[in-house]
C-alpha cells in the first residue's frame, strides 16, 4: 500500500497548512488512518487518526481537524493556529486488519516548519 503525503511547507506562527495523504487503495477498508509527526530530535508521536472514531492528541486539540474523503482515497489534516512546537516532519498512516493481524502503513513524510 502506497500513502503519498504533501502539502508541507513554511508557514509563519499562527498560520494554517493543510495537509493531504493520498492512498493507492480505498480508505475505507483501513481501520484506522491519520497523521504522526516527529519534531526535530524526538520520537514520534501522534496527531490525530480517524477510525470507528476521531483521537486527537492534546496539543492539537482546537487547532487541527482530521478528515477524509473516501470517494478521493485521502485523508486530511487542517492545522490552524500553527507554533514552532509544531515543526516536524509529518507521517501519513494507515492501520489495514484482517481476522488475524494488523498491518501498519506509513507514507514519505512531509515537512512543516513554523517559524518566522
């Protein structure tokens, strides 16, 4: 499975970006799909997925909106109200489930930097 990311980029602090993972299947057979970041020097961590329902971490909370549009095969995330801690390279993913194990995808990885 194929997942391209994009829509990265510099943006100034409290600016918008959003961002686009396109998968090479329908979206809709995934259980979970959604977007992990890794600021510079850190693990990586969680943004927001979208399954049987929305998880946000905390700290995008109110500024960033997960979304899909299945008849596109993409998944969305809105980020508004951008700060420098939001930097990092952003992962696209997709969990696929059979009866008996779950595959991750991850995609390429596009890079936000917020700074003026």
């Amino acid at each position: 499975v194929q997942l391209q990311a994009s829509g990265g980029g510099l943006v100034q602090p409290g600016g918008s970006l959003r961002l686009s993972c396109a998968a090479y299947r329908s979206i809709d057979s995934f259980k979970t799909v959604g977007w992990y970041r890794q600021p510079p020097g850190k693990q990586r961590e969680l943004v927001a997925t979208i399954g049987s329902r929305i998880n946000y971490a905390e700290s995008v909370k109110g500024r960033f909106t997960i979304s899909r549009d299945i008849a596109k095969s993409t998944v969305y995330v809105q980020m508004s109200g951008l700060q420098p801690e939001d930097t990092a390279v952003y992962y696209c993913y997709a969990q696929y489930c059979t009866i008996e194990t779950c595959i991750d995808f991850w995609g390429q990885g596009t890079l936000v930097t917020v700074s003026s």
